[in-house]
C-alpha cells in the first residue's frame, strides 16, 4: 500500500472517529433513500452494525405511517434538492417508542450538480420537549391558579418594574399580562398614584423585609379603591433583586367600615352628631382653643314641655318636632361649631373662637328659629314649641365635664325663669354688659 492510501485511510479512520464523537445521529442515503452510512450513534439506535444498516431504508426501523416527517423532509432533500431543518416525531416500528428529533438534512451533489444523495445529522430533543411541555403545563396550571385568585398577585425588580402581573393586576392598569412586563406603575398611571405604590416597593426592596399594609389607588373610573398588600423580598445571591406582592381589595370592607364610624358618629334621627362623638371633638377643641388662647362656648339646650308634644301629637309628631328644631338650629349656626344630639330633646353646641356675645347671639338666633318653627299637623293646625338654653364659656383650667355642667345648670335655671330664653352666669350675676 503507498503512502497516500494509508494516508486516506487514516484520514477516513479520523472521520470516522470525529462522527462517532459528534453526539449526534449522522447518517449518509442515496437517491432511493437507502442509508450509505450511519455513525455509531445510528447504529446502536437501529441496534445493528453498520453493514447491516447500509442499503436498508426509514421503513425498516421506523412507522413511517406515524412518522411522515421522514418522508417528508427526505422527498425535500432529494427531490427538490433543498436542505431542510425541522422537528420530526418518529416512532420506532419495532417498540412503538416515539421520539422527537431536531434534523438537518442536506443535499449530495456530484461534480455535475446533479443529487446523488443526502447526508443527515438529528439530534434526539424528546428529553426537551417533555420538559417543555412539563414547564407549559405547569405554567398553565399556575396561571389557572393565580388568575383565578380574587386577588392582585404580581412580581416586580429592584426597579420596580413588573415581571410578573396575574390577569387582574394587569386589568386594574388596562394592561394585558404579557404588555405589563417591563412596565413600571409610573408608565402606566399618573406619577401620584404610582408614589403611592411606591411607599410600600421602597420598603420591602430596601429593607428586604416582609411588608404588609394597605395601599389606596384612584381607578380609571375615579374610584378610591383600597387594597390589602403583602409584599415578600425575593433574595438572589444575597442580595433583594425582586418581590413578589399580593393585593386583595379591601374596598367594601373599608367602605363599610367608614359607614359604621359614620353610624357610630352620627345620630340616626336627625344626622348630627351623636354624644360620644360630639364630646370626643368638644375635647379636641378645648384643648385647641387653650393652645391657641382662644375661647369656646357650651350652649346646651332642651326643647321645652316635649313630653306634651308626645303626649299631644303622638310620638312620630315628636320626632318630626325634634328634626324641625335641629333644621333651625343649624341656620343660627356656624360651620365651624359642632352640634349634637345627647339626649332624648336635649342638645349641645360648642361654639369656637368666640367671645360671650357671639355665643350668647347664637343661642338666640337658635331660640327664636325654635320659636318659630313651622311643625304643622293637618288642617292648618300648628304645633307651638320653644326651647330654653344654657352657656358656659370656657377658661384657662376648665374641664369638659364642668363647662357641661355649668351650661346645663343654666340651661336648669332658663326652665326655671319660664323657659323659652337663653340664660348665662353673666346674666344672672348682673355683670351682663351685652
Ligand atoms: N318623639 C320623641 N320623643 C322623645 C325622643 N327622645 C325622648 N323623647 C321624649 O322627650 C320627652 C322629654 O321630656 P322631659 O325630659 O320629661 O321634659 P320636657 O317634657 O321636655 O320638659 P322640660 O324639659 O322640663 O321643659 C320625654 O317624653 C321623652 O319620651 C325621641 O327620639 N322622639
């Protein structure tokens, strides 16, 4: 043997080795699509030596009836002379295994052009496939989950840019789940409205603890909506990169919550003020008048012989007297007062930063609005009702609780004088200079 054929056969011997080292299916057919060659990857997949496999054709190993892409791509390849790369599902005729290769097929030509064959190189993919489709399924599966929550469930960076949204909080922001990624809040809602969200991301990024509280956000529709927020730090070596936040709306519950304090505020016949929450504030303002070394008024008064108007007219007609008297009173009043309801016919007033005069002026434009008030019960007939009141201007040292009792001793000496008047210390020690 000369040089150049051992030469050549230690060049085929290399090439040989190479393809058997490529981790892939190579392989070499003629024009009827019988194999020429096949590396040792083919030979040990058809579990036959190479002789054996050369001449034999696809239909020997594999269904070609549940593998059409073999025909397929090779009618391409040698027919059409094209190279062809693409996915193939073959199922092995002898075991009915199914498997899942990515193929490159690529024309042979002879000197003239003209095809002479082809050569193959697939790579098994079924491994990755099943896991793609494993991680899809799973994928779907959580997003089935997630979707469904009543809740906002999202993921954001360390720049608060979202990664993740679930179908609600990419609703909320008129986003769909796949355009929100890579948004911030500010690019999608006025910059307000994301500081706010802010608070709560600056926290839980900066810190890298659990944050819980609640949010508020103005919707599209102009709706104060609330929500209940729980955002988690997502750790990556070492460091906060992300979080992932849940937000349930909390809005009916803290609707209801605000209707309730209003209930619990306000008294339900005549929508004042109600007694505890007229002398929380009367607290509040005494003391706000002492820092600011101002004054304020307690008038309390009572409507006058309101039993003979139960007793008269029937209870309805009493309540409908009560309401007439808040309604005049309400005209003689500042809006700055309070004015509650704190018992049966009896009310309180706490005038702010006035003087004697002006409390005492106030009470009587209440008297005479009582006085005058039009509380009619058929045929013309009108009911007559007046109310007494009593005042105690507030000093330096004096509690709540005493100024109440020196306008309701006033009040007590207003009924004894004859009702229908406004009584004062002042008044009755003389020193009135009104
Ligand atoms: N219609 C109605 N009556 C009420 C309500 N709350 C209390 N009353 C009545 O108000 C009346 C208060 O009467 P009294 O406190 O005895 O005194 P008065 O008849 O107003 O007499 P003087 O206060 O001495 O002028 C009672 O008859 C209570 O039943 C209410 O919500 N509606």
């Amino acid at each position: 043997m000369d040089s150049s054929a051992e030469a050549l056969i230690a060049q085929v011997t290399q090439l040989h080795a190479t393809l058997n080292q490529v981790g892939a299916y190579v392989f070499t057919k003629d024009l009827q699509g019988r194999y020429t060659y096949g590396n040792q990857m083919v030979c040990e997949l058809f579990a036959c030596s190479l002789q054996e496999l050369v001449g034999r054709s696809a239909a020997d190993f594999f269904d070609l009836s549940a593998s059409i892409q073999i025909q397929l791509s090779d009618q391409r390849v040698l027919q059409q002379g094209q190279r062809v790369e693409m996915e193939e599902v073959n199922v092995f005729s002898h075991s009915g295994e199914e498997r899942v290769y990515w193929s490159v097929k690529q024309p042979l030509f002879d000197a003239a052009g003209a095809v002479v064959g082809m050569c193959g190189v697939s790579t098994d993919i079924t491994e990755r496939r099943r896991l793609e489709t494993q991680l899809r399924e799973q994928k779907r599966l959580l997003d089935t989950v997630l979707n469904s929550l009543d809740a906002l469930v999202y993921m954001k960076d360390h720049q608060r840019r979202y990664l993740y949204a679930n179908a609600n909080a990419a609703q909320l922001f008129g986003q769909t789940q796949a355009s929100i990624v890579g948004k911030s809040d500010a690019e999608m809602i006025p910059q307000t409205e994301a500081d706010r969200f802010g608070i709560m991301d600056q926290r839980v990024l900066g810190s890298g603890e659990k944050s819980i509280g609640e949010e508020t956000f103005v919707d599209v529709n102009g709706v104060d909506r609330h929500y209940w927020s729980i955002k988690v730090p997502i750790e990556s070596h070492g460091h906060v990169d992300a979080y992932v936040g849940i937000s349930t709306d909390i809005t009916e519950v803290v609707q209801l919550k605000e209707k309730f304090r209003d209930l619990a505020n306000t008294d339900a016949l005549t929508g004042i003020l109600s007694r505890r929450c007229l002398l929380e504030r009367a607290e509040h303002e005494l003391k706000r008048a002492r820092r600011a070394g101002a004054q304020v008024a307690i008038i309390a008064f009572d409507i006058d012989k309101f039993k003979l108007v139960n007793d008269g007219y029937g209870h309805a007609v009493g309540d409908r007297a009560i309401i007439s008297v808040v309604e005049a009173c309400k005209q003689g009043l500042r809006g700055t007062d309070l004015f509650g309801r704190i018992g049966g016919d009896e009310f309180v007033v706490v005038a702010v930063d006035t003087d004697l005069a002006g409390a005492v002026a106030a009470a009587e434009r209440m008297r005479l609005g009582v006085f005058n008030a039009v509380i009619s019960v058929g045929s013309g007939q009108r009911v007559p009702i007046s109310s007494s009141f009593g005042l105690a201007l507030s000093d330096l040292d004096t509690s709540l609780d005493e100024l109440l009792s020196r306008a309701d001793a006033m009040l007590y000496e207003a009924k004894q004088r004859g009702r229908n008047q406004v009584c004062y210390p002042e008044l009755l020690d003389g020193a009135d200079s009104l």
